[in-house]
C-alpha cells in the first residue's frame, strides 16, 4: 500500500481527459462509442481517489477541482453554445432542451468521477459541489448568454397559444423547468428572468383584446369572454407554467379585463346591471358576482345598483297601490253622492261597502306583492350573489326605503298587521293551507325588520289580536301562537309579552267560565233566565277599552249580578269593570212573518229591549234610558235603522239620525234567513292607535334619557341623543325635536339640571 506509484497530475488528467471525451462522444451521439462498464468507471474514479490521497505534494486535490470545472466549460463554449446560436425560436428551444438534459448527464457522471473531492477537499475548504458547480457553469456560460432569446420565443409560443394555435406544450414547460433550476432552489430566476416578462406581455395581450370587446360586445358576451379568458390562463398555468405564477397571472387579466372597464360594463346602456336585474337574467347577474368579486372594490358598485333597482321596484309598487287606493276613494264617493237622495239611482250601500272592502284588498295585495318581491330578490342574494353579506345590506337598506312610505294614508306597520290578521282569521280573503300560512307568517315577520315604527305594529297587531281573540275570530291557535314566537325572535320578548298575556288570558277565561257554570249548577236561584258567558281580562295586557255606564235592561242585570257574586267569592281584592262595548247578544225578536234570531252588539241589544215597553221612543228618550253617549247611541240606533236591517222604523225616513227622529218597532222586517248578524258602522280606531303609541313613546325616551343619566351622570347633548336614538332605534325612529322636548320636561321636573358654565352638558339629579 505505501509503494503505491505517485500519479503526476498531467499524466493522472491525460487518462481521465479519455473518460470525459467519451462521455462527450456519448452525448453528442456517437453511435461507436459504448456506455461505460463497471471496469471503466471503477478506473476514473480510483485515479480520482488516488490523485487526491497522494502525499503532498502529489495532492492534485485543487487542481482536479479547477479542471473539472474546465472541462464543463471547454465542452459548453466548443459544442453546446456555438449549437444553440444557429438556431432561432422553436427550433432553438428544442436544442436547449436536448442540451440541457445532456448537460445534467454530463454533471451526474463527472461527479461520480470525481466523487472524493465532494466527500472530502470541498467539504474541508467549504466549496461549492461538484453538482452545484456543473449547474453553475451552464448558467454563466448558456443561460446567462441566451435567457433573453429564450424568453421571447416562449412568449411568442404563449401568444399563438392565446390566438388559438397549437403549441407544443411540454416544449415550453421543459423550458420553464430550466428557468426555476437556474435558481440553484431559490425563485429568482424564474420570476426577474421570464415571469415579470410574461404578466407585462399578458396584461398588454389583454389590454389590447379589453379595448375591442368593450366596444363591440354586450355586458353578459363581454362577461362570458372574460370567464373564458381568466379559465384558458388557469389551464396555462396547469399545462406548463409554474403554480406560483398563478395568482399573478390571473391578477393581470382581473385587472385589464375586468377592473379597467367595470363602471363601462356595469352601466352599458342595454345589457349593464340594471337591464339584467330587470330581465331577470340570472345566470349573467351571477357571473357578474363570481368575475367582480375576484377584483378589489369590485362589489359595492354591483351591491349599489342591485339596491338601486329593488328600491324604484318597491317605490313602484307603492305609487301603484296608490293610485288603485285613490281610485277605490274616488269610486267610493260616487257610490255616496249617489245613493245620498231619497229616489236617487246611484250606488246602494251594499255597492259603497263593496268598494270598500276592495280598498282594503288593495292593501292586501299590495303587501303580497312586497313579500313575493322580498322571496324574490332574496333568492337572487342567495343563488345570484352568493348570500354575500353586501348584498343582504343592499336589499335591507332598498327595503327599509320603501317599506316605511305610507300607502293611502296607512302606515306600513298598519299594513302589515292587517294582513296578518287578514291571514289568521276565520273568514280572511287569504285562503291558503297551514303550511302556507306558515310560511307567509314568516315573511311577514321578516319583513317586519325593515319597518322603523315596530311599536306602532305591535299595537295595530295588538288591537287586532284582541278583536280575533274576543269575538272568537281566530281560525287557529297554533297560527296565533306561532306568529308570537316569530315576533319574539325577531323583536324580543319585551314586545310580545302583552299578546302572550292576552292569549293565556282568553284560555283561564274559558276555564274560568266552565267554573262558573258548575258553581249555577242545577240551582235554579243561581241561575239567571238569560244563557250568559263572561271573559274576564286582566287589565295590563289588553288594549285600553273606554268605560261606560250603561244602563242595562233588568234582563242582564241579574246576570251580572250574579257574576259579581261568584267571582268575589272566588277572588279577593280584584275589582271587576264592565266593558259593554265589547259584548255581543243574541235576542229573538217576533215579527210578523216569522221569528229571527237577531246578533249584535250589547248596546244595540238595550237599545232593542226598550222597545219591548213601548211602541216608540225619540232619540232623547233612547239616549236618557241607555245613559250612553251621543256617539254610540247614533251608531247603534243608524245600525238598526238606516242600513241593511231596518229592524227599527224611522220618523222621518232618511240615512242620518237627528235629535228629533222617532223611533219604533218594525213588525213588518223579514229576512230570507232566520238568524242574521246586524253590524255597527265601523269606527276609524287608527287615531286612537297612533295617539297611545305616541304617548308610550313619551314615557319611552323618557326612561331611556333617565337610565342613561343615571349611569353617566354628566353628558353633553349631543352624546346624550345618540345614546338614546341608539337604544331606542329596535322599536322606532325617535324624533330628535321630541326628544329635545323631553329633556326639557324633565329639567322641569328635576330629574336633570343643565351644567351652570355649559347649557349644553345635563347633569344626573338623584
């Protein structure tokens, strides 16, 4: 072993410069020479390994390393440039390629070769690899020379790709693979070298194509090209680009094809956003979310129109209910002129009470039309945009426009109740199933989140509520109850405490008469010749029903004689009131042809009994003995006297009561039916509502001021304000002069002071 025979350098590189020039024959393809064999490769690499371990200053280790980088260099300067320099574009690509696989051929056997210096002499000197340094070689001899060129003719290739040609693909991904390795593991290369060059030619390329579609193409075909183009360059990336030109990439096309011209497209003229909306044309809206949501501030301009074209729909709707309402009016006081004079051959009342009713239907379509356009533009938010959180704050804020005009003088809040009521009693014009009167619950209550005045439905919803439950109007429990769990969702159980109260009030009401009736008993001392029925309410609950002391016929009297006994037997400190008003009487009445079995009202009822002592009465005399007010004797009196039934004979005849007319008995009424139900002209309640809802607004932004005085003690009267719009905005819209006025009403009484050197800060008084 130690007489091993010292190889000199020269002589050593002369038989290793054999095995390189066959390796070289190899590549270049000559068919003569053979693949190395075992024997071969062996000899290489001990001529290495011995050059390396000979005593210095026989270690050729530095040497070997310089020329093996030499021999990489002498090869790429006499074969692989001066091949690639004669060829152009294509063609020049291809050789690239070739040379390139031959050239990391080469580095894979020579740095078998010369292995030892890696395992050894370049790891002691901290040297770049023997692989690393074959690399580097092709890069600062080839790339370097000819990245430019190569450059160009991928990018002309991408450019036929674009305009429709066929390119050889795994050409130009081959060719990329040498642009990222010539960044030795880094990206570098890849993206100064050619992916820079190729967003610069790509938005160029589309910048130029932008510019003809816009002119020539309609908004959904320009869109359509655009979906295809940002698809076709996805594809492109998958074929032969590298993943992370992706994103790059497709922001050049977003931003040429679609950002550049958004306002152009969305506002052309027959084809933009609002021709599509109102087309209907879904599947173009549709594209139109997916392509502007990809670019920045892309959407709100889309959200605006969409907000912009539901709001003059529903304004439309509402100048349509309008002007159908104003009609109905006019229709209605043609059918009053007309039917005023005796002989006159105008409307009868039924044809005046028809056209009323129609006004009333009006409304009711016109709030089955703003759901159908809610269902509708909902479903667009949800299939169209994607329920795109902008999109939902379009369609609120197109809604809340329109959902708090007025129509024919009705608040949307009064609307919206009657409809409800409409649907959940007997008899309403909405015949539907339940599930469909489930369903339309919902909308309704959905719809109540665009209405300001919430307060101002829960008490026309209340007053309603109260009507359905009292005169057994309600065509379903579970719909009532139902509604009340939605609203409780929606609002809070604040606003639906009182109509649950009134609905768990109606069923001890029930259970409260079936103990009554089995304290009567068989006992008949008890039991008062008259079939009766009580509801007793408690007072919190219900709407607020005006007393008063009628003076009731001897027949009820002992009715609620004996009612006030069981009840104060049964309860203590409660005191009963008695509201008349809300009764309702069946009397049989004799006359001539038959007997009738007449309904109406408790009043109606004492005004028709005192007629069972006396043949006539004037209206003096009806008023003392009822002791009702003037109002309500009219109506009952005009009820039975001057509308459909004329069960009372009037002296003078005529439509209207004065304090002279004579009133009697009319034997000679007879009716096709033996039991009818004789209606009281109907009173207006809405100024009522309106006025009780304005007062619990008064005592509302009084406890809101007063609560939040109390937990900041000392506020200017701006912050003051906004605090209370804020807390009181879930229910209605406060009016800043009110509120301004109720600050003041409470300085008045010392609740609040203002501050002595600035008016406009208020201070908590406890």
């Amino acid at each position: 072993m130690n007489d091993r025979k010292v190889i000199n350098l020269e002589e050593g590189w002369a038989f290793m410069q054999k095995g390189i020039l066959k390796l070289r024959n190899i590549l270049e393809g000559d068919k003569d020479e053979e693949v190395f064999n075992p024997e071969e490769y062996m000899n290489l690499y001990t001529t290495i390994y011995n050059m390396c371990t000979q005593k210095p200053p026989h270690d050729f280790s530095q040497q070997l390393y310089e020329r093996y980088r030499d021999a990489f260099n002498e090869y790429i300067t006499s074969k692989v440039l001066p091949a690639l320099q004669e060829k152009q574009g294509e063609f020049m690509l291809k050789e690239l390629v070739v040379r390139w696989d031959n050239h990391k051929i080469m580095v894979r056997w020579l740095s078998r070769f010369f292995n030892y210096l890696d395992r050894y002499y370049i790891q002691r000197h901290n040297l770049a690899q023997l692989k690393d340094v074959g690399m580097l070689c092709f890069r600062d001899l080839v790339y370097v020379e000819l990245k430019k060129s190569v450059k160009d003719a991928v990018l002309s290739l991408v450019d036929k790709e674009r305009d429709g040609e066929q390119v050889d693909r795994a050409l130009v991904k081959n060719i990329l693979g040498i642009f990222v390795e010539m960044g030795m593991g880094g990206m570098e290369a890849y993206e100064a070298d050619f992916e820079a060059h190729l967003l610069t030619n790509t938005a160029a390329f589309y910048s130029r194509k932008a510019s003809v579609w816009i002119e020539e193409d309609s908004c959904p075909d320009y869109l359509v090209k655009a979906e295809e183009c940002l698809k076709r360059e996805k594809e492109r990336v998958g074929h032969y680009l590298h993943a992370s030109s992706e994103s790059k990439l497709l922001k050049e096309v977003e931003k040429e094809v679609l950002a550049a011209y958004e306002m152009q497209l969305l506002e052309k003229e027959h084809s933009g956003c609002a021709v599509l909306l109102r087309d209907d044309k879904t599947e173009d809206l549709g594209r139109m979310f997916r392509l502007f949501k990809r670019i920045t501030g892309g959407l709100p301009p889309v959200a605006d129109i969409f907000k912009k074209h539901v709001e003059k729909e529903g304004v439309a709707l509402v100048k349509q209910a309008e002007e159908t309402a104003t009609g109905k009016k006019d229709a209605k006081a043609g059918a009053a002129s007309g039917a005023g004079g005796p002989g006159s051959k105008g409307m009868s009342v039924v044809d005046a009470a028809a056209v009323a009713a129609a006004a009333t239907t009006t409304e009711q379509v016109f709030v089955r039309n703003v759901i159908e356009l809610h269902d509708k533009y909902l479903q667009y938010v949800s299939e169209c945009f994607s329920n795109d959180s902008l999109f939902h704050r379009a369609l609120k804020e197109a809604f809340e426009v329109f959902c708090n005009k007025g129509v024919a003088g009705s608040t949307s809040a009064e609307l919206l109740a009657t409809f409800c009521d409409n649907l959940l009693k007997k008899g309403g014009s909405e015949k539907l199933s339940d599930e469909a009167i489930e369903e339309t619950l919902e909308k309704v209550v959905r719809l109540l989140a665009y209405i300001s005045d919430k307060d101002l439905f829960a008490e026309f919803y209340r007053k309603k509520l109260s009507r359905r439950l009292l005169f057994d109007k309600s065509a379903n429990d579970d719909h009532e109850r139902s509604i009340l769990t939605k609203l409780k969702q929606q609002c809070g159980a604040q606003f639906t405490s009182k109509m649950e109260g009134m609905v768990t009030d109606l069923q001890l009401a029930r259970d409260n008469q079936t103990a009554f009736e089995t304290w009567m008993g068989d006992d008949d001392a008890r039991r008062p010749k008259v079939d009766f029925t009580v509801t007793v309410l408690t007072t919190g609950f219900w709407p607020t029903y005006k007393f008063m002391e009628l003076a009731l016929p001897e027949e009820m009297v002992s009715c609620v004689t004996t009612f006030k006994t069981f009840y104060e037997a049964r309860t203590m400190h409660r005191k009963l009131t008695w509201i008349y008003a809300l009764g309702m009487c069946h009397v049989k009445a004799s006359f001539d042809a038959k007997p009738i079995e007449l309904i109406v009202s408790t009043f109606q009822a004492a005004c028709l009994l005192l007629f069972n002592e006396s043949e006539s009465l004037t209206y003096v005399e009806v008023r003392d003995r009822l002791n009702l007010p003037d109002d309500d004797v009219m109506r009952s009196l005009h009820s039975l006297s001057c509308a459909k039934y004329k069960i009372l004979n009037k002296t003078p005849e005529g439509k209207s009561i004065d304090e002279t007319d004579v009133f009697s008995f009319n034997n000679k009424f007879n009716d096709r039916l033996r039991r009818i139900k004789v209606p009281l002209p109907p009173v207006d309640e809405k100024k009522k509502t309106v006025e009780d809802v304005d007062k619990d607004r008064r005592y509302a932004i009084d406890a809101a001021i007063v609560r939040t005085m109390k937990s900041r003690k000392v506020l200017p009267h701006q912050q003051l304000v906004l605090e209370v719009v804020t807390q009181l905005t879930t229910m209605f819209k406060p009016d800043f002069k009110i509120i301004k006025k109720r600050i003041e009403d409470l300085i008045s009484r010392d609740y609040l002071e203002r501050d002595k050197d600035n008016p406009n800060v208020f201070k908590y008084l406890a």
